[in-house]
C-alpha cells in the first residue's frame, strides 16, 4: 500500500499517514523503510525536486523558418545553460545532481515546432530555495518553469554498531511522519534498480531478517532506558 504513488505523489503513504493519525492508541515510535542499501543504515537520504520546462513558438513549414519561432529551439539553449550550471556540494552527503529524465516536443519533421517540454530530477543535499532561484534565472525568460514536486533531504537516526551509508535517493519517510521515529536499510543494491536486471540478493534477504530483529531489540532497550531515566 505504501508503494502507491512511490516517486510520484507519495499518495499510498500520505493515506498510510492519515490512517495511522485517526487512530486511536496508536503509538508507532520507530518507521523502519526497507529501500535497498545493502543491509547498512542510512545517515541520510537525498531529496527531491522536479522542475517542468516548457517552451512556446510559433509553427511554420520547416522551408521557410524564418516565419516561424521554434519551441525546441529555446527548449535546447535553456537545457544546455542548465546542464552547465553549478550545483551544490557537501563532503558528506556528496553532490547535488541533475537527471534530464523526459524531453518532449514538435509535430512532424516538416513543421517548426510550437511546443517543447523537458522533466528534470535534482537530487537535493539541503534547503531547495537557493537551488530554485538559481534555476529560473538559469534557464531565462525564454521558457517556463514549474516546480511540481519537492520532497526534502533528510538527515537519518542510526544504530550503534551498524555500517553506514549515504542514500542518494529519495524515500516516501518524509510522508510517514505519523509513523515513529524513521530509518532507512534494507537488503538489495538501489545501483540495479530501475534496471533491466534489477535483484535482491537472497543471502542479503536473510541476513535482513536478523538485522531487523537486532534493530528492533536495540530499539526497544533504548527506549526502555530512556523511560528509565525520565520517570526517576
């Protein structure tokens, strides 16, 4: 159920969310997300924020484009300053990233088009305001952004003990803040995923099962101290 709308809108987990919220006695102190990293705890995981490109023009036959205004054109010198322009770094997180995902436009080969449309993925390592800024005078007056999705970078609890890693994907965590306490490990390699050959490897699926019970216990004995030491 969680899965509905993973990578799109989250909206199997925002309902997840709003269900745990209406119920009464419900008392969820830790979320474990099962995304693959290799059976090691997550300190973080990148965010997300997809921004729409849209460029408009004026079709005229493709013999004479001088009376035209080609929506591909502008779609093309907006996506190339945007691939050139610097992006954020930490050296613990690692790069901002950007993915070209979708690129869309035209009506036949003999037509100077009058529409063009590109999807873009940046992988956030912080705050989104500055990197939003820096996009749209980047990509100029010439064609139209949208930002339709942000889901935020998020910094993660751990376990004593446990090897660690950097998630440089997103999750549907942000989504689940009704559900306790998250953190994110999971069998499997997230570099095979999306993938025609995408796998969990089984001695990882049942090292898994006794990773996720010595979380638990630990879980629940820090837990049990804490409230130890508040009610003394």
């Amino acid at each position: 159920m969680f899965l509905v709308g993973e990578e799109r809108d989250s909206l199997g987990a925002k309902v997840a969310n709003a269900y745990a919220a209406n119920q009464p006695g419900h008392a969820c102190k830790y979320l474990i997300n099962g995304e693959p990293t290799e059976n090691r705890i997550a300190l973080a995981s990148k965010g997300t924020l997809r921004a729409e490109v849209t460029a408009s023009g004026r079709m005229a036959h493709s013999a004479y484009p001088e009376l035209g205004e080609s929506a591909i054109d502008k779609l093309i010198a907006a996506l190339t300053r945007l691939r050139a322009m610097p992006l954020p770094s930490d050296p613990q997180i690692g790069p901002c990233t950007l993915n070209i995902g979708l690129i869309e436009g035209g009506r036949a080969p003999n037509v100077i088009p009058d529409y063009a449309h590109a999807d873009l993925l940046y992988r956030l390592i912080g705050e989104s305001q500055d990197l939003r800024r820096h996009i749209l005078e980047t990509a100029g007056d010439q064609v139209k952004v949208d930002f339709p999705l942000e889901i935020p970078f998020l910094r993660l609890r751990t376990v004593d003990r446990l090897p660690t890693m950097i998630a440089a994907f997103t999750t549907d965590i942000p989504a689940l803040t009704n559900w306790g306490g998250p953190l994110l490990i999971g069998p499997g390699s997230i570099h095979v995923a999306h993938t025609d050959g995408e796998f969990i490897d089984k001695q990882q699926l049942a090292e898994a099962i006794d990773l996720y019970c010595t979380i638990a216990k630990k879980l629940a004995f820090s837990s049990a101290q804490r409230e130890i030491r508040l009610s003394s």
